[in-house]
C-alpha cells in the first residue's frame, strides 16, 4: 500500500512538471516566483479541508458539509471575537472545538445509526447553511480586527503568505498520521476491508466516528482563516468548495471507494488544477471553457489511477 502511495505521487510529480514546463513555454509570464506563490496561495484552502476531508472518504464515506462548516465557522469566530469580546486565541480553540463536535455528530449518525454518509452530510451542508443564513441575520459581516486574527490569512513570512505555511503543517501532520501511526492504518483497513479489520481487532464505527471529527475540525480551521484572509464573513462564503476538494483527493489518488489515499497527493492534484486554471488565464483562454479542461484532468487522473483502483472496485462488487 506504501509502495503504491508513493507510486502515485511520483506520478503527479511528474506530471506536474511536465505541465510547468509546458505552460512556461506558452506564457512567459507563468514561471515567475510571484505568479506561482500565487497559484500555490489560492490552493491553501482546498489544502486545509483536504488535510481532514480524506479519513471520510478513506473509509469509504465522504463529507459534503465541508464549505458549509467553513462558512459558518467563519461567522462563529467573528461572533466570538467581535461581538462576545473574546480573545482571538481562545476564539479560535472554541471555534475548531464546535467544529470537531459537529463533525462527531455526522459521524456517530454514519457509524452507530448506519445512515449513508452522503444522506448525513448533504443534510448537514443544507441545516449548516441555514444555521449560518440565522446566525449572520443573511448579511455579509466585515471583519477588520483583531489585527493579530487579520494576519492569519493576510501576513507573510519570508516572503510567502501565512496560510501556505499553515496548510504546509497541516498536510504535512495529516500524511504523517496516515503513513506511519496505528490509527492511520486503521482508517486504511477499514476502507480497505471492514470485515477483515473487525476480525483483526479494529472498530471500524470508533475509527469513523474520529474521522469525521477530523474532518469538522479542519473546516472549522479552513473557516478561520477563510474568515481572515477574506477580512468578511458570510453564509455563502466557501460554497462549493466541497467539489474542489473531491477532485483533489480523487486526482490525488484517493479511492473512490475507500482503502487508499494520499493528502500530500490531493495537494498535488489541486496545485494541478490551479496551474491549467492560471496558464489558461495567462493565455486569454474565455473562462467558459475552463470547466471542460478541468474535467478532462480529472478523467485523466482517473485513467492514470485506474490500475489501483481496479482491485478495489472488483471487491466491492463481490
């Protein structure tokens, strides 16, 4: 399974640099440090959700409430901050906690009641939003302090902007869990095989319930920094951000049925996206066709991953 991941990523790699060095040839203007820190900076959301969204769909679920979650975790934290007078540190550790429990909540519906996790989530996408629309009064909120919140989403360091580095970690800690600690191969198994997990010792209902939980808190975290690098909050805010983050995950080798994945892969697979996204605006290219470029990449990543995916997908049928 290792040697596969890694396999895959090779294989992003490679084609990530093929396309650089193609899109350098086109437009001059592409391989520039400004314009690829750029490119790399609008990715830092999807990155973030990607870090948590992938336990879901590793054990054969998936979340669909991600950009809800976000968006109405952004409103929280201003809530909290700009009008309960909260510091921002524990505003924020208040925040990601609600979003880790409702997270919990999703997933003890998909483990213990045995609900489908795209019935739990799309009806947690859908009270979410509605919550936000409640919670904001359907306005659109500035946020212009605290100054130290701002320069969540709008500092730099050395040069980059803060939210590249803070998806670095998280991806990062993300990769480590699923490569090299129990639970980690835990959630593998369990996407992998449920039965065969069970016999050897593994609940897979605990190891989805904490999946989900994962994945709330780092929506609650993407809505964080969303909140702050945007400077506004609303309950539209990161609307359909869960599709981008499906096709990183799918792009970046994650089965469509569970069992394996790849967050540093996903990430790969959205800074993909991004690069024919801004070579295509580099190049003039109308903005019409670029859904039907992006849609040819994910059916190529699809082909490219075909040969792992077929095993999986013959077990699941039998």
């Amino acid at each position: 399974m290792k040697h596969k991941a890694l396999s895959t990523e090779i294989k992003l790699l490679a084609v990530l640099a093929g396309l650089m060095v193609a899109l350098s040839l086109l437009s001059p203007r592409f391989l520039t440090i400004d314009n690829l820190t750029n490119v790399v900076w609008s990715v830092c959301l999807i990155g973030i959700l990607s870090s948590g969204a992938i336990y879901p769909r590793i054990t054969g679920g998936i979340d669909l409430s991600l950009g809800s979650m976000a968006a109405l975790t952004g409103i929280i934290v201003d809530r909290f901050m700009n009008h309960m007078g909260l510091h921002w540190i524990p505003a924020i550790l208040l925040t990601i906690l609600i979003g880790a429990l409702i997270g919990l909540f999703n997933g003890f519906i998909v483990a213990k009641i045995k609900v489908p996790a795209f019935v739990v989530t799309m009806a947690a996408k859908t009270y979410l939003y509605g919550i936000a629309l409640v919670v904001s009064q359907g306005a659109m909120m500035a946020i212009l302090k605290p100054r130290p919140f701002l320069e969540i989403g709008t500092g730099r360091l050395l040069g980059l902007p803060n939210p590249i580095y803070l998806m670095a970690v998280l991806v990062a800690v993300s990769q480590f869990v699923l490569r090299k600690t129990a639970f980690g191969r835990k959630v593998m198994a369990v996407g992998a095989n449920e039965t065969a997990a069970q016999l050897s010792g593994v609940d897979p209902d605990r190891i989805r319930i904490v999946s989900y939980t994962i994945s709330g808190a780092t929506s609650a975290i993407g809505g964080v920094v969303l909140a702050s690098l945007t400077q506004q909050v609303f309950a539209a805010a990161a609307s359909g951000i869960e599709l981008d983050v499906m096709t990183a995950l799918v792009i970046g080798g994650t089965s469509p049925v569970g069992g394996r994945g790849s967050v540093a892969g996903a990430l790969l697979g959205a800074i993909m996206v991004a690069f024919i996204i801004n070579g295509l605006n580099l190049m003039n290219i109308p903005a019409p066709y670029h859904p039907i470029v992006t849609g040819t990449v994910i059916l190529m990543a699809l082909l490219l991953n075909e040969g792992q995916f077929k095993g999986k997908f013959g077990r699941a049928a039998a």
